[in-house]
C-alpha cells in the first residue's frame, strides 16, 4: 500500500533542464565531472558519494536544490556564484516548512553525519527573499546552522539578512527611495560583519554576509532623496565591500578580495570620500603583501597615505606605515622596514583622537606588536618576531578572540623556527585551544606550516602531543 501511494503521486510539474549547470560541466563527461565534484568535497573536508547518475539528476532538473553538503562543494567549485547562479531554484521553493523528507534530503543524513544533526528541514537560505514574518524568518534562519558547530553556529545565525522591498527588489521591479532608516540598517551590518569576525574568524561568513553587500549596492541605485542621505550610503556600501573583501582575504579568497577591495575603491572615488579611500588602499596593501606582491603592497600603503594624511588621524597613518613596513620586509629591504616600523612607533605614541576611523576598533597595542612580528618573521629575525608576537598575545583584549588566535599562532610558528620546539608546541596547542570559536584558513596555514617545521623534532617535550592533535583538526577551504 504504501509503495502504491507514493507511486499514484502526481508531479506538479515536470522538471525543468538545469542548462546552466550543464554548462559548467563544459567537455567533461558526467563521470568526470563527478570525480572533480568529489576531489572538490575532500578540499573543503566533505563528503559526498557523487557519481555520473547524480550529475544526470541534477541536469535534468530532477534536482531542484542541492543538499547542505553540495551546496558547500558547489559554491567551492564555482567561487563567486550563488545556487541561483547554478541554476537551482532557491531553496525556500523547494522546501516549505513542512517539507516532505525528500530522497535528497536523505542523501544529506547519510553522506555527511558532521553536518546532518544540524540541518533543518525548511530553513531559510541568506539570500532567498521571503514576504514572512519577522519572527518566523529570524527563527528559521537561527535552526539553520551555517558552519560547522559549537559557538561559530552562533556567529552564522546571528548574521541576518539585510532586506530590501520586499517582493519588488526580488523581482527586479522598481522599489521606492531609500532614507536614513535604509542607511542605518547597512551601517549595522558592517559593525555586525566586523564583530563576528574578530570573535570567529572569516570562514563561514563569507558567504553569508555576500547577501548584503549586494543589497547595499541595490540601495545605490535605488537612490535616496537627500544628499546626506546618499553619503551615508555610498560610505556603507563602500565600508561593506571592505569588510566582505575582508572575510575573503581572512579565508584565502585572494581574488575575491583584491575584487571586493577594488568595488570599495571605486565607490570611495565616485563619492569623493578620502576616508574610504584610505581604508580601501589600506586592505589592498595588507592583500598584496600576503599575496606575495611586496611592492604593490609599499605603494597601496604609500598612496593610502597621502589620501589620509589631511584626516588628522596619527592612529590610522600609523596604521598605514605598519601596511608599508609589510611591504618592505617581503622585498627584503630591512632598512625601509625599520624606518616604516619607526614612523609607526611615534604616531601610535600621538594617541587616540576623535578622527580615528571607526573600523579602527581593532588597532590597539597589541595589533602594533603583532604586526611588527610579521616583518620580523619575514625578514628572517625569529627572536625578535617571537618577543613582538609573545606581547602581542600578552596586551590582546580577550574578546577578540580570532586575533588572540593569530598572534599566539605567529608565537608559536616563530618559535619553532627560531629553534625552540618545546615552547612552540605549548603555543600551538593554545591555538588549537581556540579553534572551536575561531574559523580563520589564515590561522590553521599558519599552524600547518608550524607543524611541518616541528616534525623533525617530535621528541622534544609537548611536541608529538601537539601534532598529534593538530592533525585531528578538519581543514578547511
């Protein structure tokens, strides 16, 4: 009887051909674009038993909406894409709150166990558009665990979406002039953005915190009637962009954030707003050095610079000649980076005042001092970058726990490679310590290459107990 019930079932219609996704798939037969679909699962520490049956089903259209786990893989294959850009419908259409358990929904439970107890049937997706209830939407999108576990569950959820006229933005239609009510809600998601990342690191927001930048740059053109109005905006979606390119750069996404970075530049231009400029520069500095061009990074910081010299803020060109010091020690050149590192100093020595920037919450003692130790690791001087990164742990406020992270991890990989094995390892398993709140690929590189340099010496005292841990770790993308 049963089987004769779910057979009698009528479709409620037929399926619709993926062809964007068909597309993506190019000259590779379905069984190697499954192989690829698996390779891409076991970068990001998924796993999903995709094979050519699963591709046909999906091209069909058979397969509206991808599980958790797919979507994760999909959105890794295709940086930049959302699942409507796959070709998939939204998952609000496929599944409504009381969604019938799907046989995809099943592959979901039994291809990742990690993930399964956290996904909820129903859930909202951050960029689906729903015309629901306030209370209702906020409680979907708080059962619908975005990472991993833990406390970064809390961070996902807490990211909500930021809305923009309902029906009419998602169905492209006109929507009325925005006012300051508009521009107070993107000033409020960038603070958010920036809170959850110094609490939890950049992996995992990402993505989530795409939705409102593209609905920043929606208010854009929408336009506002009042000029003040219109600044507000400009700088919001400005200082959005960064924050995105931030969670990018942070994650590893160097392209994505050299794109976002550029997008923050641009607005910074058309709006004539030299703050934005100078902080736009300032991440593109930080971006180049990281991304192994140094003397891109010396003159991003040096054109920052002169944009933000007439802002009167000693903290934030203090700041910039840090961005600069970074520069000169990835070409080597340790007399430019003294003199860079020097300039620091004195302007940090000026103190706080009213024209420091407010995304500048982050700079303290301990960012002078942790920033400092990356010249000095670079340059070669592990005593000097171990001292610098030890006071940088020592001065960090707690409740920026993804930097507490970062510099104990830079503490721990500049011991090691200063020949001190024993107290690295103490260190890195300080960093693994905060690993349950903190998702940053930035962190977990640096505590790799900490491990490889240790493995030479896994007799020494803590250091097989440490690696032996690390390696339990889950990658990340």
């Amino acid at each position: 009887m049963a089987s004769s019930s779910v057979t009698s079932s009528p479709s409620p219609r037929p399926p619709r051909p993926n062809l964007a996704f068909r597309k993506l798939r190019g000259q590779r037969s379905p069984g190697e674009f499954a192989a690829a679909v698996r390779r891409a699962a076991r970068e990001i520490g998924e796993r999903v038993s995709c094979d050519a049956r699963y591709v046909g089903r999906v091209e069909s259209g058979e397969i509206r909406c991808p599980n958790y786990a797919y979507e994760r893989v999909f959105l890794h294959m295709f940086p930049g894409r959302t699942l409507t850009d796959l070709g998939f419908a939204p998952r609000s259409a496929v599944r409504g709150r009381g969604a019938r358990t799907t046989e995809e929904d099943f592959s979901s439970r039994t291809e990742n166990l990690s993930y399964a107890p956290h996904e909820t049937e129903g859930a909202c997706e951050p960029y689906d558009t729903q015309e629901t209830d306030q209370n209702h939407e906020e409680s979907d999108v708080q059962r619908r665990a975005f990472m991993t576990g833990g406390t970064a569950t809390v961070a996902a959820v807490s990211l909500g979406p930021l809305t923009l006229g309902g029906a009419a933005a998602a169905a492209g239609r006109p929507v009325r002039r925005v006012g300051a009510s508009e521009a107070g809600a993107l000033e409020d998601a960038v603070r958010r953005i920036r809170l959850l990342d110094d609490r939890h690191g950049a992996d995992g927001l990402y993505r989530r915190a795409a939705a409102p930048l593209r609905t920043a740059y929606a208010l854009l053109d929408a336009g506002a009637a009042r000029q003040a109005t219109t600044d507000r905006l400009y700088a919001g979606a400005g200082e959005l962009a960064i924050s995105v390119g931030w969670l990018a750069h942070d994650s590893g996404r160097f392209d994505d954030a050299r794109s976002h970075y550029a997008e923050a530049l641009a607005t910074a231009r058309m709006s004539g707003d030299p703050a934005l400029e100078a902080h736009a520069f300032c991440n593109t500095a930080f971006l180049a050095r990281d991304a192994g061009r140094p003397r891109e990074a010396v003159r991003a910081a040096q054109a920052a610079q002169r944009v933000a010299r007439p802002l009167g803020s000693p903290r934030l060109m203090s700041l910039l000649a840090l961005r600069e010091a970074g520069g000169w020690a990835g070409l080597a050149d340790r007399t430019g980076c003294e003199q860079a590192l020097a300039r620091a100093q004195a302007l940090y020595e000026r103190g706080p005042s009213d024209a420091d920037p407010e995304w500048m919450t982050f700079y303290g003692e301990a960012e002078l001092e942790g920033l400092e130790a990356q010249c000095w690791s670079t340059l070669g001087d592990w005593p000097r970058a171990a001292g610098h990164a030890r006071r940088a742990a020592r001065l960090q406020d707690p409740h920026f726990t993804r930097n507490m992270a970062l510099y104990t991890a830079e503490l721990a990989d500049d011991l090691a490679r200063g020949g001190r094995p024993d107290e690295a390892a103490a260190a890195g398993m300080d960093v693994l310590d905060l690993l349950d709140e903190v998702q940053s690929s930035r962190i977990q590189t640096m505590l790799a290459g900490t491990a490889r340099v240790l493995l030479p010496h896994r007799r020494a005292s803590g250091v097989s107990a440490f690696l032996e841990r690390h390696a339990a770790v889950p990658r990340m993308t």
